[in-house]
C-alpha cells in the first residue's frame, strides 16, 4: 500500500489469484470518478472493478454479468439459487429471508427481466424496481403490521414517486451511528437504499442468490481428475485427527468454466455420499447422501468425529474423465486432516444411490405388481428407479413424457424416453433423470411395460418378434415439483413435498 500498489485475490477460473494494480482510476475533467464513484474516498469497490478491467484487458470490455458469478470470483464460495414461482407464499419468501439474516448468508434478489418500453417495464418503474437487475438484501422489519425488506443497489435510483418505496420513505435506511452525520451517507441511503413491503418483493424478482461465505473460516482447494477404469473410480478419503466442523463443496471445473466465460450452466444430477471407513479403507455406514441439480454440490455443514472418512461423488452421465475441484472449508485449524484419494467400484455406489432413491422416495406400482417405480424429487429434477420383481421373466419398459406449458424444458437423461429398455427379473436401474430449467413444473409420465416370457431370453434371434405378440400394460403418474430437502436427525435425508395453499 505504501508503494502506491494494490492486490486484489481473486478466485479466477477456480483457482486464486493476486492481481496487482495502481491507485489511478478514470476520471472526468471535474475529477469525479468515471466508472465506480467512490463516497467519501471508499475506494475498495473502484479498486476491484479495475482488477476486473485489467483481467479483461480494458474497462470497454467489462459488461454485467451474474450475481453468483460475482459472489464466486469474490468470496470463493459456494452460491446457491433460490426461485420465487407462482407457489411461493409471501410466508415462505419472508421465512426465507430471515433464516438468511440467522445464517448471516450474503443475499441478492434478482428483479424479473422484461423489455424496455414494455407495460411491464413502466409498472416496475412505478414502483421504484429497476428490472433486469441485482439489489442487496440488508434488512427486515415488521412496522405497522407490514414485512419489510430493505433492498439496496448502488446505481443511483430515481427520486421516491412510485408506490413501491414512497410509502416507506420516512424509515430510517440505517442507523444514524452508522451514518455518523456525513451528508453524502444520507444522500446515497435516499437514492440506493428503499424499504419495501414484501409483496412488492415477491411479485417484481424472480430469484435469490445466496452466497455461503462464512466469515473466519479456513479452506483448503485441491484438484482431482476421476478417470474410470475397470467399473472402478477414486473417492476421496479424509482422515481427521481432531473433532471439527467441516462443509465440503464439489465443483465440475469444465462447466464452471464455461459457466464464467459464456455464462451458460449446465446442470446434471449430482450426489455425494459420506462413509465411515473401516481400518482396511473400506466403505462401511453411510453417513450422509445429498443431492442437487447443479453445476456443483455442497454438503450440509456437520461435525465430525476424530476418524476416517469416505466421500464419493457421483454423477448421473456417462463420462471418460470427470475434472473436479474439491474444497473443505473449517473454522478449526485444518492442519489435524489429512486426505487421499483410493479406488472404490463405482457399481457399489450406484447400488448405494439406488437404495437410498428406493427408500426415501415416492412408491409408484404397477397393478400387476410386477414393474415398481421409485421417484426422488428436486427442485429441478427427478430421478426415477425401476424394479423388476418376476423372479425369471424380463420387462420391457418405455416411458413417455408431457406438459402443456413447458415441453421445450423438459429433458431425460440415462433414460429412454420413446424407446424401450429390458430389466433383466430381480434387478433395479436407474432409467430417467427429468430435468427442468423452471423450478415449478408439472409433467404427465406414462410408462408402458411388457412383462417378457422365459423364452424371450433363449431364443435371442426372436425375441422382436417374440416381444411383437407380447401383451403390453401401461399407467399414468403425474407429478409436481418442487420439493423440499430435510434433514432428519440420523443424518439422513428425506424428501418431503411441498404444500401450498391457494
């Protein structure tokens, strides 16, 4: 600093990095800043702006981007995604909200895109809401019997006129020790900082961002590439000497690039599973399994006794190498664990996966009881299980999907949708990984089986025909999401659906 030399650290392309700059920042003839405005000589967020510029290679080249993406590069930590839809209640938003505050989270609320010039866009100015943009959540009240929630952006606003914030403009934005009498303070809190009613949050955004930096914690970054050979792949094997609180996250490196580059994600399903080991490093109780539609996982932060651990991770997609970047984060010295990585089949998982789908999803049967299906819920997808209970005969299983609002969206997976698939008697697979873009969706799944005869498995060079005289069962299963995740006290997970009312 005394050199006249600042360093910004980064996470770029998941790895950090020190980005070493000048105090000069591009200003106007009338020496007021070109780009950040600096209030009263604040000059940390001008500074990081111009990390981003040199990164990039000139200020022409900065352009908006993604509030997680931001929270990522600045923070390096995990950042999560909560959409608000037509059966969010004001209840859940405001419930929300606050577990955020409890959990001292980072939090931003994404205003609905619409067209400029639209009806649309008019009402949202009339209300004071900027569309197509980011605010800060940093504080609620109750007053007079309404929720509040104070929103801030640091682009000037235009002057109270609309409904949103001219009701609440006499509350305070911050509390006058915090303000300490400073004239541009009150000028920035009146034009940046709004009070608003819940409802108008609920109806004007369309999502939360919620960044799970946990301040004073420590972390350590490592890079693993799964490649499997001979149906085995390597989990990670952690070792502590000292009872610690841990959260682990899991990130495909491929997509996150993508993701910063091209702003594109490409979401999969994701699990991971905590075992304890036994002394030969062998999987012996499963502690915890979690799962996400996502880019990357997290898991839920726990307590961990002294011991050796073993976390797979899995994902639901063929692939020929898996890249990925592991981070354990503690608020204990992370100098009592250490970690490896051993050779684990991946069947075993898949097995492991298919149980816990088996035990805490949803039962759909057949009439016949022949063909049982097995549904786990997401938020934006759903994973089904087949199981084949003939003690000798195959099925064959062909499922179809539909929706009235929302078909482009829906996509399968390690699935067949419009074709068959044959399970061999006595067996489960996982066939269909629904997903969807939109977090609500309602869809119509239709499965068609054919219970196979013995012979169908003898005579392979018939078996078309033989399966052409075959007689074929059906039935329908509508479902809904989303669902939400709890946790039960064994450390376990269940999926519990979610109720609204009208």
């Amino acid at each position: 600093m005394k050199h006249g030399i600042a360093q910004i650290r980064l996470l770029i392309n998941g790895e950090w990095k020190v980005i070493k700059i000048d105090f000069h920042v591009p200003s106007s003839s009338a020496s007021y800043e070109i780009f950040t405005p600096m209030v009263r000589k604040q000059a940390w967020a001008a500074l990081i702006q111009k990390a981003f510029a040199k990164l990039g290679g000139s200020y022409a080249k900065l352009h908006g981007g993604f509030a997680d993406i931001a929270f990522l590069q600045l923070t390096g930590s995990f950042t999560s995604t909560y959409y608000l839809n037509k059966l969010s209640s004001d209840n859940d938003i405001w419930d929300f909200i606050l577990s955020m505050q409890k959990s001292k989270f980072l939090v931003t609320a994404c205003s609905t895109y619409c067209e400029e010039g639209s009806e649309e866009w008019d009402i949202f100015l009339k209300n004071q809401i900027s569309p197509n943009h980011g605010y800060s959540i940093l504080d609620t009240k109750i007053h007079e019997g309404h929720r509040l929630v104070l929103i801030g952006n640091f682009t000037y606003s235009l002057p109270d006129q609309g409904t949103g914030t001219l009701k609440w403009g006499h509350l305070p934005r911050f509390d006058e020790k915090c303000l300490c009498g400073n004239i541009f303070d009150y000028v920035l809190s009146t034009t940046s900082i709004h009070w608003v009613d819940l409802h108008i949050l609920s109806r004007f955004f369309s999502c939360f961002e919620i960044c799970h930096y946990r301040e004073g914690w420590k972390e350590i970054r490592f890079r693993k590439t799964l490649v499997p050979k001979n149906g085995k792949t390597e989990i990670l094997k952690l070792f502590l000497k000292t009872r610690c609180e841990l959260v682990i996250e899991v990130i495909r490196r491929k997509e996150a690039l993508r993701l910063e580059a091209e702003q594109l994600r490409n979401r999969c399903i994701l699990f991971c599973i905590v075992y304890s080991a036994t002394a030969d490093n062998k999987c012996d109780k499963i502690l915890m399994i979690t799962h996400a539609y996502d880019l990357n996982l997290e898991l839920t932060p726990g307590t961990l006794d002294p011991g050796t651990y073993l976390i797979s991770f899995v994902i639901l997609e063929d692939y020929d190498e898996l890249e990925l970047d592991w981070v354990i984060r503690s608020p204990s010295d992370m100098s009592y664990m250490t970690f490896d990585f051993i050779s684990h089949p991946i069947e075993s998982q898949l097995d492991d996966i298919q149980q816990f789908i088996i035990e805490e999803g949803e039962i759909i049967k057949s009439d016949t009881g022949e063909l049982t299906v097995y549904k786990l819920g997401g938020r934006y997808s759903n994973v089904f299980v087949y199981e084949n209970n003939c003690r000798f005969n195959f099925i064959s299983v062909e499922g179809s999907l539909s929706n009235s609002l929302h078909n482009n969206y829906l996509t399968a997976t390690n699935g067949l949708i419009d074709s068959s698939f044959e399970i061999p008697p006595q067996s489960r697979v996982i066939l269909e990984v629904v997903s969807c873009e939109w977090e609500y969706f309602s869809a119509n799944f239709n499965i068609e089986f054919k219970v196979l005869p013995f012979m169908w498995t003898v005579c392979y060079w018939f078996a078309p025909l033989v399966e052409y005289f075959v007689p074929e069962s059906s039935f329908n299963y509508s479902f809904q999401t989303p669902v939400v995740i709890k946790k039960r006290q064994d450390h376990r997970w269940t999926i519990e659906e979610k109720t609204k009312k009208d």
